[in-house]
C-alpha cells in the first residue's frame, strides 16, 4: 500500500511490495501531444477541442504561458480542454514574463514560436529549468534571424526574444531532439521560403503529424522534415492517446511481479516512441500490442502484459533513443532481470529534470542493487530476487520517483520516496492507481 505522510505530493511517500498488478487501466494523456495541442491550437483559426489533455504540471505552464499572450484557453473537465485560436498572427505581447516552470518543451518549443513574433517577450523557469541547456535551439533560430539575447552566451534561461522575420534555412541537428526539431518548425511555419530539419536519427515526429493535421505545408521523407510558409492554421478536435513513457512504469512493475496480467488501454504506439515495448520484449517480457488504430494522425493500441522472467541485455544508443524517456524504468527491470544488464549512449540524460543517469544510480545503490555508472549510461547487475528496501531521493524528477514506486513492488521493507509530490508532473494520481491495481 503507499502511506501518505501529511500531502503526498508535497512530502514523501512509502510505496510497499505486492504480488502482482492485474485489471486493466488507461493512463494519462501524452505529455508531448498535449503540450503541442495548445501551442498549435493557439495560432489556428476556430476551435480546437482536446480530449484526453494530460492535466500535469509542465502543461499547465503551456497553457499559462499562452493566456499570458491574450489565447483563451477554457477547462471544462479535468482533461478537456477548449482552445478558441484566433490565427497565426493573433498573439499578443505578454505583460509579464513567460515562466515556464520545470517544463523544457515549453520553453523550447515557444522559443521558436516567439522568434516569429511581433513583440518582446522573456521566458524563465524554476531553478532546475535554469540549469538546462538552450544554446542548441537558440543556435539555428538565430540563423533565421531571429533576436535572443540569454545568460552564459545565449545558453542558459532567461532568455529575451524580439521577434522578426524570419527567413528559411537548411539545418542538420546535433542531437537527436524532438524538442529542437519542434522550434525550429514552429518558427518555419512563419519564415520566408522553406525550413528544413535533418537528423542523423529520427526523433519522435508528433509536431510533424499535428502542423499536418492542422492544415501546414510540410513534407516528411526518411529522417528530413521540410516545412513551407503557411498562411494560416485551422482548428481541429484532438483526442490524445496514453503516453506511453507513463504506460512503461506498469509495465514494467508487471513484468516483475509473479502474478500480474494488466491491460492498458488506448496507449499511443508512436513508432518513434516505442523503443520501451522492443527493448523489453529483448529482454523476454511477455507483451502484446493489441487493436492497433490510428487516432488524429496518430497511432494507438491496447497493451497487454504478463509476469515475466527477464534477462540482461546491452542496451545501445541506437535502441535506446525511441526510449529515452524510459531509462528508469528500464533500469528497474534490469534490477531484476537475470544478468548483467549494459545501457549506452544516454549521455543526453545528464541534462534532464535530474541527472537521470546519476540519480539512477543513486537510487539503485540505495536499494542494493548493484551498478555502474558510466559516462553515457549504467551497467546493471540484476538478479530475479526481492530487494530489502529503503529510502530514496526523487531529485525532483517524476520519472525517478516513479521508477522507485515499481522498485518497491519487489521490496521486502518498502521504499519511501523523498518528494514524491514530482510525479504530478507527468502522472496526477499515479500512486492512486498503483494501489487499486494491485494483488495483494
């Protein structure tokens, strides 16, 4: 059972172990598709209605951020939300600065939205966002002339944006980054000529799917995105499908649990966020994909798993990447899988809402489990036994906290999770849920 100590989500929280997880469940809205629902929603003419709209923390600092530019965004139930765009150029001039709280798709993604922009604007974030690099998407905004002036060389929040217009450019990305990608479309969709984004491995392409769904000239061929100057965007209903990186923690507690059957219903299967099911199913996890659709442009899927006995396996870059927001819950079922367990090529999780590498080897440690870490991952020795417990860190990330909520379904004492209140961001109610799934 998890004990809530005064508010769980400001506090700890003591999550214990159980026999299995059984029943079936719907997760969450993704947290990628909802936060560029209402960026896109926003600068479209008409209504754009979302259901499913994840409620987290980072895509309320979305949504604040686009009332703060005159956007009338309505809630009329916990995950629905009504967006009445006025078009591409209706924004308007923020009367304050944009704070964009612990959300790094935020900030990215309005970077480029703002460079385009008619008026000043600043964007900020909590301590932690402060810290996180944003030199990357600055780099090619500024080559399609736009004006960003930012701490440490244009590296680090806040950042002011004068926006200009904007010309079109050619661009091969540095880094895989979805999230790079994504500004500098939003910016594309407003410049002269046309914006193209090449990468060397494809990232997840859900901006691309949704300008195509609200009406943008753009083009898809391999790993090269090339978007054209579009005159307006228009309004649309939008059902978000499950996010998948939430859907990973239950799996991945099913897996490990011995008597668990779970089905979780309408996740999305993006094939560019699927990397969690193949490496798991690499490790011998019995998981099955099932009524496969596709739902506004995107596709989805009911996933059945089962209790399964892992194995360890090497974990490449290549693999790793359409499963890098899964890392600790990777790294949980490598806990208890039989072997050694070896994941390379997360060096970009140095830079997350943690350090996800050194926080999961924190947490691990502090569990029993024994581990290396490396420069650009972790070396895992796992063993298909129950762990004693104990007390971990979140380090303010919801991923952290989460995976430690799994861990502690194979403890024999418990896990207490130090702020635990971090999973809100991504999973309101997760603890909730944990619990009525489980056997006792």
């Amino acid at each position: 059972m998890i004990n809530e100590k005064k508010d769980i989500f400001s506090g700890s929280a003591s999550a214990t172990r159980a026999k299995g997880l059984k029943g079936e469940i719907r997760v969450p809205g993704d947290k990628s598709i909802s936060h560029r629902s209402v960026i896109i929603g926003a600068i479209a003419v008409g209504t754009t209605a979302i259901d499913g709209f994840l409620a987290g923390e980072d895509n309320l600092s979305t949504i604040n951020a686009l009332r703060l530019m005159g956007v009338r965004i309505k809630r009329t139930e916990e995950s629905t939300v009504v967006v009445e765009g006025g078009g591409m150029r209706s924004l308007k001039e923020p009367e304050d600065v944009i704070d964009a709280g612990n959300s790094g798709t935020t900030t990215r993604l309005l970077m480029g939205l703002l460079s385009a922009q008619p008026f000043f604007s600043v964007l900020t974030g909590d301590a932690s966002l402060r810290k996180r690099p944003m030199k990357r998407v600055v780099e090619p905004l500024l080559k399609m002339g736009a004006s960003i002036a930012g701490r440490k060389d244009n590296s680090l929040l806040p950042v002011a944006i004068s926006g200009r217009r904007l010309r079109g450019i050619s661009y091969s990305t540095p880094v895989a980054s979805a999230q790079l990608k994504s500004a500098i479309l939003l910016a594309g969709i407003y410049a002269d000529g046309e914006t193209t984004v090449l990468e060397k491995e494809r990232s997840r392409d859900h901006t691309e799917r949704m300008l195509k769904l609200f009406g943008a000239d753009i083009e898809v061929k391999g790993n090269t995105v090339t978007v054209r100057s579009t005159k307006e965007l228009y309004g649309c209903k939008i059902e978000v499908p499950g996010d998948i990186s939430s859907a990973a923690f239950l799996m991945v507690g099913a897996l490990i649990t011995p008597e668990s059957e779970l089905v979780i219903k309408e996740v999305g299967v993006n094939p560019a966020r699927t990397g969690v099911v193949h490496i798991l199913k690499k490790m011998g996890g019995s998981i099955e994909v099932l009524n496969e659709r596709e739902v506004c442009g995107e596709p989805v899927a009911d996933i059945l798993v089962r209790s399964s006995r892992l194995k360890g396996v090497d974990i490449t870059g290549g693999e790793l990447l359409p499963a890098i927001d899964e890392f600790p819950a990777l790294c949980v079922a490598a806990s208890f899988a039989d072997g050694v367990t070896t994941i390379g090529g997360a060096s970009e999780l140095r830079v997350k809402e943690s350090d996800r590498i050194a926080a999961m080897a924190s947490s691990l440690n502090a569990l029993g489990v024994k581990n290396t870490e490396k420069e650009d991952g972790i070396i895992i020795e796992g063993r298909d036994v129950d762990i004693e417990g104990g007390v971990v860190e979140s380090f303010g990330d919801h991923r952290i906290a989460m995976s430690m909520a799994i861990a502690a379904l194979r403890s024999r004492s418990g896990v207490e999770i130090r702020g635990a209140r971090s999973v809100d961001v991504s999973y309101p109610g997760f603890f909730d849920e944990l619990e009525r799934l489980k056997v006792r």
